[in-house]
C-alpha cells in the first residue's frame, strides 16, 4: 500500500468536519492561517531561497524561476489573499429551491461541498495556500501535488497552515501535501476515485494533458488559452487597435492573452498597416496568411501550426477572411475554447458572434485579458474550465461546491 | 482512420445547426419524429423480434429479454415519450444572470448546448429514441452506442428519426448510431476528446466502470444505487414498515429501490420482529449482521460483501448500529452515493442525516423510489448522476447544457 491511501483517508475524514463548520469559525481559522504565514516568514523564504538555487542549478529558465521565487512582498500577497476570502460570502448550505411535489413531498437542492479536491500544479509556491483558502472556505480538504521544484516552499507553507489549523482546534488534514515528487505517485493520485471528489490541474497545457488523459476521478480542465479577436469590416479602428495592444501586450504569459488575428477582407488593405505600426511598436511580431503579407511586408508568413499555437510570447498569428462565418468557422476550429472577441459597431454581426462562438467566454468590443475570478466579480479564482462539465470560465467560490437534492417526507411511498 | 471520426465529424457539424434552431421548430420536427417511429411500426417490430430472437438463441436471460422487447405498446411509449418532450420548457438561450461591472463591462452567462453527446448503453432500445429526443430538444448532436442484442432495432429506430429529420429540413446526423458493436470500437469512442463534449453511460455497474475507466471524454457517471434506509431510534414503525416494503419490493430492478437497511440498537427488539414479518410476505431475504440473527432467526448471517451489494433482487442486508453516527459513518462507507433515507420523529436526527449523509439525494420519511426525474418534477430524465461533477441526482433536460459567458463592451480594455 503506498503513502497516499493515508493521505486519502485523513482527507476524507477530515471533510466531513469541514463540511459541518460554519462560516464564521472558517473565517476566524482563515484569518490565523494567514497570521500564520506571516509568523513563519523567515523559515518559509529561507527554504525558497533554496529551491530557487536548486532551480538555478538546474539550469531552469528565468521565467519559471520568477514563478517559484517568494519575496517578503509576495508572502504578504499570499497571506492577504487567505484574508480576503474572508471576505467572500460562503455559498455552502444555501438551499437553491425547495418546491412542493402534489403528492406533499418537498424538494429542495442544497449547495454541499465536493469533499476532497485533488490539485496538481506547476512550480508557483502561492498556489498552496490560494488553493487551501479557497478549498477550506468551500468546506472542502484539499490534497496538494505541487511541482518538484517548489518540494521545500510547499513544505514550508503547509507546515504552517497545518500548524495554525492544529492550533486553532481544526484538523490539519484539511490540507495536504503529497512530499513524494516522482511521476509514478501523480498516476496513483489520479486515479484515487475513493479518496478524491473532483481534480483541478494548474498549469501548463503538457500537465493538463497528462492529467486529462490518465485520471480516472473527474477532472475540471482549466486552461491554455489560444484566444482570438475577429476584427470585422464594421469595426472601429482606434477600439480595435487599442484593445489588441492590450490583449496581446499587457501581460505576455497569461492564458488570457489575445494568440491570434481574424481580420475581414474588406478592411484588411486600410487596417493592416495600422495594425502593423502599432504593434511593431511594441515588438509583436505577425505570422500572417499570403493575403496579410501581400499587404503589409512586415508580417511574416504563418504555417497552419501558427494557428493553433498559444504562444505566451511576443507573436500574434494572423488570417483574413471574407465573411464573418468564415471568421467564426476559423475561431471554433483553432480555439482553445477559452476567450473570443469580436469587433464591431453591427448589431447583426455582435449577436452572431456570440451566439456561434463556442468559447467559455465571448466579449464583444473589449479586451479577452478580462475573462478572470477578479474582473468578473467573483472575489477570487481557483482557475479558468476550458470545459463544459461543471464550470465553464473562471472559477470562484461556487465551482468548489456540488449540491444534493434534500427530501423532506412524511410517509409517501411511490405507487 | 476509422469510421468513428467521419461520424464525429458530421455530429460536431450537425450541432451548430442544432445550436441555432428556435424551439418552435424542434417541437415540430420532435412531433415528426414521434409519427415516423409509428409509421415504422411494423418494421421496427419486425427486426426487433430478430433481435430477440437471435438473443434466446444466444442464452440471454429473461430479465434481459424483456428489456430487449419491443411491443406495440411500448413502441407507443416511445413515441409518446417524444411528445412529452415537445411540452418543455426548452433552457437553451437564457442568460442566468446579466450584470454590470464598474468599467462598463455588462457579463452575464447564458444557457447553451453541450454540442455533442456520446450516449453509451446496453440492451433497451427505447433508450435510443429517449435519449435523442432529450438531446434535440437541448440543441444538442448525439452519437449513440447502444448494446449488441438491440443493434438491429437501434438500426431500425435510428432509421425512422433521420428520415423524419431529413424530410422536415433538418440534418440528419442530429443522431447517428455507431453500428460496429466491437469493443475496440467502443475504447475508441471514449478517447474523442476532438468531437464529443460528455459522454453518459447508461446500464450496470461493469458498462459504468469501463466507461469511467477509460474515458478521456469528461462523463457523468450515473448509477448504480446501494440505497439505505436507516430506522432511527425515534421511528414512526408503520411508517417504517410501509417505506420499506414500497423502497424494496415496489420495483426490483430500478437503481432507486432500498438495498440494505441500518436499525438502532435500542427499537431493534421490538422492530425486528415486525420487519421480518412485512418482509417475509413479500419473499424478501434479509442478510443480517449477528445481532440481528439473534433476534430474528429469521435473518440470514450477513457476509461483508453483502453491504456493499446492489441485489436488484429480493435481498436486503441489515445492520444494528448504537448511535446515528454509527448510521451515517456505515451509510457513507458503503453507499454508492444516489439514495439514502432516515425514518425518525426526530427533528435534531432528521436534520443531522440531511446534513451529514454523502449522496445525490437524502430523504426523511420517504420512500427512496422516488429519485426519478418524473417524479422531482423535470418531466424527463436522461440518467441519476451519482458523481458530484456537473449534476448530481436526476438529470433533465438542464443536465444537457452548459454555459458560456457573454460580455458586452464598448472598448474596455484592462489596466
């Protein structure tokens, strides 16, 4: 029997605790484990400066060393976000309807927690307590497989937390983390249908895959993101301009970010060069169609893989079409299913896009780099679903949670 | 490349027109197709007596025969089912929520198709027909796998609708039946993640783990039902009684009915004998731990395995507990998660069992047949879901759809 079946069993043991606490003692607990973190300060960046060496040593890219690292500034974030969720109205217990069959009884569908939820993620140190905050305010235990790399940071911070949990007279099984770092123990994990509920994977779309494809408990897929906008011949140009800087600029390696350019005939000679001067500007580089790069030299010509690419970088791919539903067939068939913007000043057009457009969310006239748990108003995010089961875009609170049907009889039998 | 991507194909084309078309018309077009499966009467009878024919043949037991059959009555069932359909309320195009954020940003998510679902199942034909309608209404392509016994009757209904759908101006490849009834076929089915947005497995426990097993296609696993009834010490015993005789007997085969029974300790002298007696009339076999066997002689010594055992047969297990929590930690191991009920007078005990019990649907005083999409009032039921993902109990039409996310901007873009 290997280490996780223990795991397994306090985690379920430890939610049917969870399940019964009221919101004010989760709030009151929350409020230590942030305290809690901070109190560990010392030891906890102490033990990331080791994992960043580690890393260094290892030769891992300095993109992926900004993620593991923590500074003194982004402790306080972490533990500023377990406070905020404080803040966060909990939706456990709330019963959705209640309704009166003819035959007396009455039916009602309560909001209940999953149980335990599973969350494999990559090398950011902050998502261990992000995760535990948003699990344990949803009444949930969480089990934590984080990245390698981040073996000693993770440690520490749930050392903390478990430290607090304990102390606050809250099982400490509320959250916990799996130290064994080999593959062999993430396939086992997966496929844990007794002990987990639901499994969110966080990162990049090689562990989403890996995940998707090997577990067997349900998955909620969160996502890479090869987001469009669809300029079309009814578009303003400075709006467009505008939020296609922002989309592909304001942040680089972000699921969100704008990968790829629909723009429509008819527009594309007087378009393109504008486009193209303000996106050199900001060294965006466009993988574009024949068509594109007859117009403007300055695109270099894309390869059908440039269409289905999340870059995360400084390129943009590029087609030109001639009717909005080539423009629409085009999103459907390279989208990730995550953002699609259109732009245009036509009703007709607008209320196509967002009617065809299979994504998780569809904007006309604004940037895709909202689709998010904070812009949304949702306080907090535990991930973006790229998928239909369950949750679909960003996930707050309320993805955490299943719900039961709740029957109150007074005898009836079925005839 | 096999025959199922052409299939997929034309089902993931199929659905965009699904996902437009106004629910005018698909009750039309349902009412068509109701007509054509009468029209087809005679054919559709016919191959079906080779089915069942070829089934004898083969061995096949009679309970499975009789799920097989098809009569002329219950060709008008089906026919009728679909009909039903048409009365309602279609979900597809509400948005469930529509708010402003402070930047102007309007989101709001509104109801849409899954796109394509993948129906797997075994040997009842009027699954096929069902499970269409169910999809249509929702906008919805389906792709059906049904069991090798009915294949020619699936053909022959399968036959009827796209007729129906192609001389009322609608595609055809709304529904598509995979008519190659090997395995490998099925291995195949599950992994295209490509085409298929969820897959519902219909039929026993082997079929449900097979699929859960193998799919990379997200699924709703519905289910098997290791259903309770736990006689409190606070039980009404008439009240008791008549439940669980209606929860046992009422229907044997259903996934709803009662399995195993858990009696307090302190009525279980005075209850056991009166139990026995209800039961024995009806031919029920009553596997009991020891405690029981030394009240009742009655009883039959119960093994482990028989707790965790759906009979769907006059069988019940039987445990004395010391407490309510022993009630619910016993319930919650063994369950399967669909229906659980408590017989009490009790109001601290009735809401301690709702609160703390883990399953789809927790029942006071009430018989647990009554988890079924008719009788919660959906007017349709495409399964009972007994995971915690997505929908959880009796899935209606709602449980077909998902969401999306539409904003409305006039240039936001984020800071």
């Amino acid at each position: 029997m290997s280490d996780l079946i223990p795991i397994g069993q306090r985690a379920k043991e430890a939610s049917v605790a969870l399940s019964k606490m009221m919101q004010g003692e989760k709030n009151r607990i929350l409020t230590e484990c942030a305290n809690a973190l901070m109190d560990m300060q010392t030891d906890i960046l102490e033990v990331n400066a080791r994992d960043v060496a580690a890393a260094r040593e290892k030769g891992v890219k300095d993109s992926l060393i900004d993620r593991l690292l923590l500074t003194p500034e982004r402790l306080k974030a972490m533990a500023d976000g377990l406070l905020e969720i404080t803040a966060l109205q909990d939706p456990i217990g709330e019963v959705l309807s209640m309704k009166v069959r003819p035959n007396g009884l009455t039916i009602g569908q309560k909001v209940v927690p999953f149980g335990v939820v599973g969350i494999i993620y990559e090398s950011r140190p902050n998502v261990t307590a992000d995760a535990f905050g948003l699990c344990f305010k949803t009444g949930n235990a969480v089990i934590l497989r984080g990245g390698s790399d981040a073996i000693h940071s993770n440690c520490a911070i749930v050392k903390a937390l478990r430290n607090a949990l304990r102390k606050n007279g809250c099982t400490p099984d509320a959250v916990q983390l799996i130290e064994d770092t080999s593959r062999e123990i993430v396939v086992e994990f997966m496929r844990m249908n007794r002990y987990i509920d639901v499994l969110i994977p966080r990162g990049g779309a090689g562990l989403i895959k890996t995940v998707v494809e090997n577990s067997t408990v349900p998955v909620i897929e969160t996502g890479t993101g090869n987001c469009h906008i669809y300029v079309d011949e009814f578009a303003d140009f400075p709006m467009a301009l505008s939020i296609i800087e922002n989309a592909k600029t304001q942040r680089l390696g972000v699921c969100n970010a704008c990968e790829s350019l629909v723009v429509h005939e008819k527009i594309s000679r007087e378009f393109l060069p504008l486009l193209m001067e303000r996106l050199l500007a900001k060294g965006v580089e466009v993988r574009a169609d024949e068509r594109a790069c007859r117009i403007s030299s300055a695109c270099v010509p894309a390869t059908e893989e440039d269409y289905a690419t999340e870059y995360l970088d400084r390129i943009l791919s590029l087609k030109i079409v001639d009717s909005i539903d080539e423009a629409i067939a085009h999103i459907n068939y390279y989208n990730t299913k995550h953002s699609e913007a259109i732009i245009t000043k036509s009703y007709e057009n607008a209320l196509k896009f967002l009617n065809e457009i299979d994504a998780a969310a569809v904007y006309v006239n604004a940037s895709t780099r909202f689709t998010d748990g904070y812009e949304f108003g949702f306080g907090a995010e535990i991930g973006i679903s790229t998928q239909k089961l369950h949750a679909r875009g960003p996930m707050g609170l309320k993805a955490l949670t299943t719900t039961k049907y709740i029957i109150l009889g007074n005898g009836q039998i079925r005839e």
